[in-house]
C-alpha cells in the first residue's frame, strides 16, 4: 500500500520531511501543523488526515483537519493521485484540494475517476519569506499583544476574516481558538487607541515562525494598521530568534501584496486552491 495514515504528528513529521523540505515555507508549515497537533488535540468529532505516499520515487504529504480542504503542498502528482485514491476508496467526504498546482491536477483527476465531483478553482496563493524587516512609516498607535480582555472582540474580527475570505471556520469553533491562543499569547493587535486590526503569531522550534491572519475592520482600514502591525510583529518573531517569518497572500488581492513587499518579504512559491463541485 504507498499511502500511509498517521496518527502521531511526529510520525509523520520525519516521514513528510523529504516532501516538505522542497520549500522552506512548506517546510514551516508541516512543522507549525504538527506542533499545534500536540499543543491541542482535537476536539471530539474533528477529523484530522495525516498522510504520506510513495509511489515510484514519487512522494507525497496530504493534511486536514475538520472540514478544511486538503494540503499537498508541493507533492509529486503521481504520490498525490494515490492518496487521493485511497481517501476517495476509503469513503472520505474532501470538499477540496490546496497545493502546487500539478499535485492538485492529479488529485483532482483521480478524485474525478473515483467520485465524479469535478474541481473548480477558488484561489491563487503565494508564499512569502522575510528575513529582516525594512523601514516604514508607522501611522499613529501601537501593537500591544492581545490579553484576555480582548476576547470577544478578536471572535468578531475571526468570524468576520473567514466569511470574508470565503474559508470555513475552526472546526474546533471561534470560541475555543481564540482562548487556546490566547493562552498561548500568539495575537497581536494595533490600538489607536481602540484595537484596528489584529494578527496571529506562531514561533515553533524556536525558528520556524509565521504571521496570519491578518485582518482590519473596513472602518479603520486605508491608514496603515495592518502595514505597522505586521512589520512590528515580524521584527519581534526574529528578536525571538526566528530565522524567518512566513505568510500567504491571495493572489487576488493586490493591496496586501503590495504591503507585505514594503515591509520586506519576498515571494518564495504559489499554490492553487480548488472546490470539488458536482458536474
């Protein structure tokens, strides 16, 4: 059988790892995925997939967790059309695939052969990469880290980034992760002097580190909130000793494009997003 099912994310960590390495961006992705695995198992009822293949020479990674879209990242196609094989064999409900668009395609077909769903496109991501932060004019305020108080007003803002982004909400609900991380002090936020835009952080490993979401209420939004917060975020995740800093943009959206490049970050790669729909 070339696909093979973990239940421990350290397992599949160390058998992920040849796939994941082919960019440093999927590389601390599979490594912040697992991490959070183990910080917080999930809730009864949430499905989490980790899976790996190989088939010929041909490797593959797959992730999921509830009822998100599965990750390949930058799978060999041929290992991806085996798993999605055997998830669509084994009776798997995927409402769709995210990854290096030739690992999608293949996916994509085989889950075709065996369900008859058909992909259509819904994004086009890119990876950026930032090493040191540049220069920029802040507007007036400041980024705090979010404290307990702030609760219900980061809910809001989560709820309102994911209808937004037209992506599902935590499987484990709203509610739940915003306390998780809050505990952990992962959200930053900017006041002037109420909160204007939020940010996640995560720092695993002591190096691997990424900011998302990112979000600003269009009320505050056109006055470099999220410019600032992002760039004050970014200098403090490398003070802590993070090599570098990732996040991922829609391709759609060229005004956070443009932002992220002033602040310092990079392209790296990009990855293709699609629904399975019936024909």
């Amino acid at each position: 059988m070339p696909v093979t099912f973990h239940s421990d994310p350290a397992a599949f960590a160390r058998a992920a790892h040849d796939v994941a390495s082919r960019s440093p961006c999927s590389e601390a992705l599979v490594a912040i995925w697992c991490a959070n695995l183990r910080r917080h198992p999930p809730a009864p009822g949430v499905d989490v997939l980790l899976a790996t293949a190989e088939a010929d020479g041909a490797r593959a990674l797959a992730m999921r967790l509830g009822r998100h879209q599965v990750l390949l990242e930058h799978s060999d196609p041929a290992a991806a059309r085996e798993i999605a094989c055997a998830l669509a064999d084994g009776g798997h409900d995927i409402p769709g695939v995210d990854g290096g668009e030739a690992a999608c395609e293949a996916f994509a077909g085989a889950w075709r052969e065996r369900t008859g769903r058909v992909a259509v496109e819904r994004v086009r991501l890119r990876h950026h990469m930032l090493e040191s932060v540049a220069p920029i004019a802040a507007p007036s305020g400041a980024m705090r880290a979010a404290e307990e108080s702030d609760h219900a007003w980061l809910v809001a803002a989560h709820d309102a980034f994911t209808d937004e982004a037209k992506v599902p909400r935590a499987p484990q609900g709203t509610d739940r992760m915003v306390r998780d991380r809050l505990g952990e002090r992962r959200y930053r936020v900017w006041e002037d002097p109420a909160i204007v835009s939020f940010l996640g952080t995560v720092l695993v490993d002591g190096r691997h580190a990424r900011i998302g979401p990112v979000y600003t209420p269009p009320p505050a939004r056109g006055r470099g909130y999220a410019t600032a917060l992002v760039a004050a975020a970014s200098r403090e995740l490398l003070d802590r000793g993070a090599r570098r800093v990732f996040l991922t943009t829609d391709l759609a959206n060229p005004v956070s494009n443009a932002i992220y490049a002033r602040i310092g970050y990079r392209p790296v790669d990009d990855t293709a997003g699609y629904d399975f729909v019936d024909p």
